[in-house]
C-alpha cells in the first residue's frame, strides 16, 4: 500500500483521501477516531459557547490581520506599538530574527491558508492576487534557508493547496491558473545553491538575488547550522516536487535528512543541537525536543505520512525510543548530552518543545502527552503565557513571549484525539489571556516580559499563520469549515498539504537507508493505530487522572484528603512521613524512604544533585503523595532561606590602564565583612595570595599588603580565606571560583556564607568571580603585570583623566588596540558576566543539592538538614510568583568545603581576543531563543 499511510498496513484499509488527517489535524498518524471519546472529569462545552468563542477567533484575526494590512503592508511584519511596518534595514537590527525579512510581505503570504480555514474565502483571493502583483522573490537580501523554506514557500504551496481546491469547487478562484505554485518554484531554485556543500546539509543562510559564496552575496562562510533548520526541509521540498515533477527539491531534502541520520550518536540515537556542514562534526553536543532541533523529528514522523516511505517511521521510532528513555522525565523534557545521555545538559526548558504533545498524540502516544501538556499549562496559568525559557522548579528563566503558537497546536491535537472538553477550557484561557494582555489598539504585541506584562513592538507572521488556526479549529464543528481538513497534513508552520501527494509524481529513489545504520527490532514500532481501549481504559476519568497530580506541580497545594488518611494511620501507629526540615542526605534510612516515595538522586556532570520525583515509581498512591508533599516543603524552606538571605550582587570593574572602567564584571556578595552597598568603594591593584587558596597564613604578606587579594575557592571556608588575606594586610579579596568553566552567564549568582561563627572581626570586602569572570582579571595580569580594580555596589562611571594619562607607544598599539576592543565588547553586551531577568537560570553549585523533578523542584541547603558549622551550605533563589524587577538576578548563598586545589597561577591563562571570542559565543547562544522557530 503506497498511500499516505506507507506500505505496511494499519490493520484496516486506508483510501487514498482517507480520514487520515487527523495526521492533518495533525492528530493522526494513529489517531484515535475519539470525538466521542471523553473525559467526565470536565462539563461538555455547549454549541453555543463554542461558537461564540470561534466568533471571537474570527474578531482576533480580524483584528491582527486588517492591522497589518491597513498599517505595515507590504512590509514583512507589523510593529504593533508604533503601527507601522517593519522593513529590514530601515529599522534596528535585532540580529538573526531578521533573518526571516526577505522583503517579501511575509505576513501576507504565511496567512493565506489560514484565511481560508476561517472561511474568509473573498479576502483569500484579494490575498493572493496582491501576492502575485506585489511580491518580489529577487531581492538582494540575505535570508534564512529555514525560515524562508517553512514560512514563504510553505505559505505559497498551502495557497496553491487550497486554491486549487476552492478552484474545483467552482465558486472561487476559477481565474487561478497555478500563480503560486510558480512562484513557489522559483523561490525553490533560488534556495537550491544553499545546498552546494559536501555533506549535503544546506548553507544556514542564502541571498535571494545572488546566491552564495559571490562576493555580493554577503554569505555563504558560515560553517554551522542547526539540526532542524537542515532537517525541516523534505515536507515543502517533497511537496514542491509532487506538484511541479521536478523531482530536484525531494532529493536534496532527503539527502540532508540522510545525512543527519547517520551523523546521529550511535550508542544513544540522539542527535545535538548543531552541526559541521562540511564535516559532519556535531558543534553543540547537547540534545532535546525543543529549539535547534524541534521539527527534525516532527518532519521525519510527518514525511512518513505525506510519502509513505518506511525508512522516515523506523528512523522516528528509533529517535523517539531515544527521547523517552533519556530525554522524557514526565511530565518534564530536559536536554541531555548526546555522548552521556544519562547527564543532563540543562535545568531549564525552552518554550518551543510546547509542540512536542501534539506530536505524541501523532505518534499515539497520549499519556506522556497529557502529562506534559499539563504541566505547560501549569506554567502559563502562573504566567498568563509559556515564557521563553523556565527552570524545572517552573521559575522564569527568558522571560520574553513572542506569541508563540505551539502550545495551541498540542491543546488541539489533545482535543482532537480524546475529545476531552477539558482542552476547550485551555484555549478558552488562551483567547482571554491574548486579549487582555497582548492586544493593542493596532494588532497583537509579543510580550518583553511575562513577569510585568511589558510589550515588545513586534507581531511575528508566525501568529496569524499558526495562532488564529489552531484557535479556531479546536471551536470548530466540521461543518463550520468549508473543506475537509482531515485531507490536509499541517507543516511546521501550519501550512496545509494536501494528502493525495503521496501518490503524485513518485520519481523517487525509495532506497531504505535505515537499516545500513542500525539494527532495527520491528517490536518496538507501532504499524497499526493503537486501540481505543489501550489509550482510554474503561475509566471515564482515565485523562483527569493523569492530569491531576500535576496541578500540585506549580500551585503546590496539596491535597487534603490524602492529609486525612496519613493522620489516621499515625493514630494507628504508623511512622510519620519524612519531613523535609529532617532530611539528611547522609542518612541511609533517609534515603532509603526516598525512594519508597518515587524520590531519587540524580548526580549531573556539573556536580550537583537533583531530587526527582516519579510517582509511578512509589511504592503506593500514599508514599507518592508523601513524596509530594516532601518536593514541595523543600521548596518552602529554599524559597523562605533565600528571603532570609538574600543579597544584591556586586561589580568588579578593571579601572587600570587600557580598560579604564569599560570591563565591569559581575560578583557574588558576602554575608560578612564590609557591607559594599553601605560604604564607598575599595579601590586598588590585584596580587595572588601564596598559598592561593588562602586556607593557611600567608606565606607572602608582603605582596597582598595594602592590596586586593585574588584567592582560590576550595579547601576551606569563605570565612577563613577572608580572615588570613585580612591579617596579611589585604585591603579586599576576590574568591575565584575552581569549577572550570563556570560563568555567571550561564549560572545564577550565590553569595558567600559564614562559618556559622562571630564573623564581626571581618572588616574587609569579599566578593566572589565565577572561573570564567575570574579568567578575565587573570589574563590581564598576565598581559599588563599591574591591575588596578574597582570593588562596589554598582558600576561607576569610566575614568577619564586615567584614560588620557598616557598615550600608548606604537609598539604597544596592536594590544592597545585588543584591549580597547574589548572594552568596547563590554559596552555592547551590556556589562561583561551580567545577567539580565532574560537569562537568569537555576544553576546550583556542586556542594548543593537541588531537587528538580517531575512533581516539585527545590534548591535545599544542607544548613537546613543539619546545623554543624563546617558543613557545606547552599541556597538558590526560587520565585513562589513571578519574580519583582527589583528581584532580577537570582543569588546562591553557601559556605563552603571544597575539594580540587590543583588550579595554580602556573596554569595557562586564555588570551584576550579568546576570550572575547567566547563571550560573543555566549551573546550568539542567549540570542538563540530571540529566532523565530530556533
């Protein structure tokens, strides 16, 4: 059987134009016929209400849509604050975002599909023929292959799909002779020369007017691209292909695909975030379901369908056994290493990965669907909207909303496959919450930051090619759209392709190139749809089961019939539970009721602890509520340690000559010595303690008197190192973290502890550098001998009089020169080792132990299990509620105990111009997230 279902059978015949679209739907590879199929843990919702609500749909897209036409068309996007257009080069750029600008009315032409699924048929056709007498596909204008490919060739193939259609109806568009599919062609050869590399991976970028490589191209030298943006090409270049018979754009796109699979990490089937174009190479070895690789698997899963070629299915199978064994810690979807799939790589999760229910039910996998689906909506029900980025313990981590519309997408194909009015309620809070906080009297504006509600000038075209369908759909009874979406597969972007395309034009090579990789067991792969009964048991309230353990999840209210049971069974005699203001990490009997609980103990590369918790590894219903219960009590005595303690951070800012203030660097506070915020700033040079760990006497008083001393972390408390650089005469002191690598760019902040002693007699300001901000400070000693530091409160102004003190010899002038880049560098990241409310993560330090798991997340310090002073202590910040701007930077407080001494000044120091290098690397990866499916 060749049809949109492959050659394999699903256990009952497939037509060709079958009801196979709840794939279209997108519920449907296997998806369950289950309109009927609900839950009675939720009231049906009426007919009237959900036509209201599609009414008010219909009014929201009006709104967005007559906006941009009426104030930014025939720019690219409408700025929604200031309605007017945004064209690329005539405003601000904001880096690679703008990569998806080709001058090419962009919004217009990913929203003509969409103005057909809401009936807007009339406005559909002036659509396209503004489209044809506008747009202009040969401007010279450097433009992303992935975004151009999804949202400009897949909104002129989803036109053509259903101009074609409404064309055979015979009422609409019976002028169209294939315009858009022309279009869409020639827009096709101007992406194929972004394919010329050995490994058949595309250019991540190409010049619509000259290609790549030409001098006059402005690229074709990148080296890098992102797994989805190489891998989300074979669903538009496939369909290309079938439509026109030119069979070139279904054999590059596979070709890349083929590519990725081999490049894929044997022992664990994953595959990382970016990658060589030339060699092959994996740059970013981390791996996850969310940006950078998000619809690599949803194209692999959908070519399937669309083509009907087994070799897409077994390499999905085989990627998604991955991802659930490693990836998948329900309801959470966190990034591993793909060499050491067991660590993982982060302890935050990007908004992007919001798809990934939806692609479950797909894929006939709906409980782990439900379960993370839930916990999302868990999180936009405390932030009115899924942020950026969040950590485990569902703090914000990027604050920013662009309007994002994956969510949407799972909430309908969840509704689509278990018919649960439960999900008619979520996109009932989605349309309230879009309308009271994101609309503007001129469109639809993209939140700056979900914690205040600021606005950003921006309506991504995404949002009306996205947002507006899924919305209405989910309302929609099948007779409210005037074509059957079910002969439709969604593309990335929402764009409809026909099914019918699986038997059209089949030029193509099928060669299975799967099995030459790996050894496939068939029992492991679905290749029949799975039964009602298996994804629904007899239990009416089978979904609200698994959804109601995870409303504890961000609410933490815990339930008290539970509380009931427990307080009957201590009256009988039974041990109480274990409280979290007990627990003793040290305690094997502790340990050991953690686990009864579904509670374990994860050690991460980095060195840190995670408690996780699995309620389906408890040992009964009652010791997972216990477990519960312990998750979020730890969270309260973190969250109520870290009120008690918390600090604002500090500056060090390099005032020496060439830096002259213009490299400030961001510190940790201490609890003890000179409060910086309450007295002026300490001023002076920088020399190394001997021993550099600061643990013992000084055995060079001489060097660090009447100056700042740069100390080790490691070996002793933070208290101690303090008291010796004192006593030798130090003015200050400057604790450099030993955990190579470590950054406040990617860390939160911790301040430094006590002793748990009288620490009065410490008079002298302590202030502590992360590795990588310490390195900085290193290196200029290295470079220049003598550097003079600024310690305080905040930044001050640049030295002036310093700066024109002297003139640097021309024999100086190439590192002069270095250096005043890097000072510039400084400036333009905003404060070197800053972290703006953005960027700030949850990072504990190795000496600490923080619980991140399915149910609850806490930081907890070992002060709070056990109040011997030369214990180590930790406490990370967690937000019961979004977090004040006055509260931006989240802080760790801990003394310490460390071990690793090795770190000397014999070491050898990163040069300058490495570093900067490293910064802007940073720069690029924070930015990541600001691309538009990246």
């Amino acid at each position: 059987m060749s049809e949109a279902g492959g050659g394999r059978g699903f256990g009952y015949s497939v037509p060709q134009r079958a009801p196979w679209s709840l794939v279209a739907a997108t519920a449907a590879l296997c998806l369950v016929s289950a309109t009927s199929v609900w839950t009675a843990g939720a009231s049906p919702m009426s007919r009237e209400e959900k036509q209201k609500l599609g009414n008010q749909v219909l009014e929201m897209f009006d709104h967005a849509y007559g906006n941009y036409m009426e104030h930014a068309y025939p720019a690219d996007e409408l700025m929604p604050l200031t309605c007017r257009g945004r064209v690329r080069g005539q405003e601000p750029s904001r880096g690679d975002v703008d990569d998806a600008l080709g001058k090419f009315s962009l919004t217009l032409i990913d929203s003509l599909d969409t103005l057909v699924v809401l009936n807007k048929t009339k406005e559909f056709e002036d659509a396209v023929r503004k489209v044809l007498r506008d747009v202009n596909l040969d401007n010279d204008v450097v433009v992303s292959v992935f975004e151009t490919n999804i949202r400009v060739l897949g909104g002129l193939l989803g036109g053509h799909s259903l101009a074609i259609m409404l064309k055979e109806k015979g009422e609409y568009m019976q002028w169209y002779n294939d315009e858009l599919l022309q279009m869409a062609k020639q827009l096709g050869y101007k992406l194929l020369p972004a394919f010329n590399t050995t490994s058949g991976l595309p250019y991540p970028r190409i010049n619509l007017k000259f290609g790549i490589r030409k001098p006059e191209a402005r690229t074709g030298t990148e080296t890098d691209t992102c797994t989805a943006c190489a891998g989300t090409l074979i669903l538009e270049f496939a369909a290309l292909s079938r439509f026109t018979g030119a069979t070139i754009f279904e054999e590059y796109a596979r070709k890349a695909l083929d590519f990725l699979w081999e490049k894929r990490q044997r022992s664990s089937n994953l595959v990382g975030v970016t990658i060589n174009i030339h060699t092959g190479d994996w740059v970013r070895k981390d791996s996850g379901v969310g940006a950078g690789i998000d619809s690599y698997y949803e194209y692999l899963l959908k070519a399937y369908v669309l083509l009907g070629d087994d070799s897409f299915l077994e390499r999905f199978n085989t990627h998604y056994d991955a991802i659930m064994r490693y990836i998948s810690q329900p309801p959470l979807l966190l990034d591993v290493h793909i060499h050491k799939p067991m660590l993982n790589a982060r302890t935050w999760m990007d908004a992007l990965l919001a798809f990934f229910p939806g692609l479950q039910v797909l894929k006939g996998d709906i409980r782990p669907a439900i379960e993370t689906h839930e916990m999302l909506y868990q999180v936009i029900k405390k932030h009115n909207f899924l942020p950026e980025a969040f950590t485990t313990d569902f703090r914000v981590h990027w604050a920013q909303h662009p309007l994002r519309p994956e969510f949407a997408e799972s909430t309908y194909f969840l509704y689509k496959a278990t018919g649960d009015p439960y999900y008619l309620e979520v996109g009932k809070t989605l349309i309230e919450n879009l309308n009271k906080y994101a609309r503007v009297p001129c469109g639809f504006a993209a939140m700056k930051d979900v914690r205040t509600g600021s606005h950003e000038d921006r309506m991504d075209s995404f949002f009306l090619a996205e947002m507006f369908k899924y919305l209405y759909l989910l309302f929609a009874d099948k007779e409210d759209v005037i074509f059957d979406i079910e002969d439709y597969i969604f593309t990335t972007e929402a764009h409809l392709l026909p099914l019918w395309l699986s038997t059209t034009n089949q030029r193509i090579s099928k060669k299975n190139t799967t099995s030459e990789y790996t050894e496939l067991d068939d029992s492991n792969f679905d290749w029949t749809c799975p039964n009602t009964q298996i994804l629904f048991p007899n239990d009416p309230l089978y979904a609200q089961s698994i959804r109601e353990p995870l409303k504890n999840v961000v609410d933490k209210s815990c339930p008290r019939g539970i509380i009931r049971v427990r307080e009957e069974s201590f009256r009988s005699g039974a041990k109480p539970p274990l409280r979290a203001r007990d627990f003793m990490a040290t305690n094997p009997e502790h340990l050991e009721i953690l686990k009864k609980m579904g509670v374990s103990l994860i050690h991460l590369k980095d060195g840190r602890v995670q408690l996780v918790q699995h309620a389906i590894q408890a040992a009964s219903s009652i010791d997972a509520e216990d477990g519960l219960r312990f998750m979020q009590e730890m969270i309260e005595l973190s969250s109520q340690q870290q009120k008690e303690q918390q600090l604002p951070p500090r500056a060090v800012q390099i005032v020496s000559h060439p830096f002259f203030g213009r490299v400030v660097l961001t510190a940790g506070p201490a609890q003890f010595g000179l409060d910086l915020s309450k007295h002026k700033e300490t001023r002076g040079f920088v020399a190394s303690s001997k021993p550099y760990n600061g643990c013992s006497e000084l055995t060079n008083p001489e060097a660090v008197m009447g100056k700042i001393a740069l100390i080790q972390r490691g070996q002793c408390m933070f208290a101690e190192k303090a008291r010796n650089i004192q006593n030798a005469g130090a003015i200050g002191g400057i604790v450099i973290d030993d955990n190579e690598g470590s950054s406040s760019d990617t860390a939160p902040l911790f301040q430094m502890a006590g002793d748990g002693k009288d620490t009065d007699d410490i008079t002298i300001p302590m202030l502590f550098l992360f590795s990588k901000e310490g390195s900085i400070i290193l290196d200029a000693i290295r470079e220049y001998e003598e550097v003079e530091v600024l310690l305080s409160d905040k930044a001050k102004d640049r030295d002036p009089e310093m700066e024109n003190e002297e003139q640097p010899s021309s024999e100086n002038d190439s590192q002069n020169q270095s250096a005043e880049q890097i000072a510039s560098g400084s400036q333009e990241v905003d404060l070197v080792g800053q972290e703006s409310p953005e960027e700030s993560s949850l990072n504990s330090h190795p000496e600490s132990l923080s619980p991140a798991d399915t149910d609850n997340a806490a930081s907890i310090s070992p002060s709070e299990q056990n109040s011997n002073p030369t214990e180590n202590h930790e406490t990370t910040s967690l937000d019961d509620e979004c977090t004040d701007l006055d509260n931006q930077l989240q802080e760790q407080s801990e003394t310490e105990e460390d071990s690793n001494p090795n770190v000397s000044w014999g070491k050898k120091v990163q040069p300058i111009d490495s570093i900067l290098a490293d910064w802007n690397e940073d720069i690029e990866a924070f930015e990541m997230m600001e691309k538009d499916e990246l």
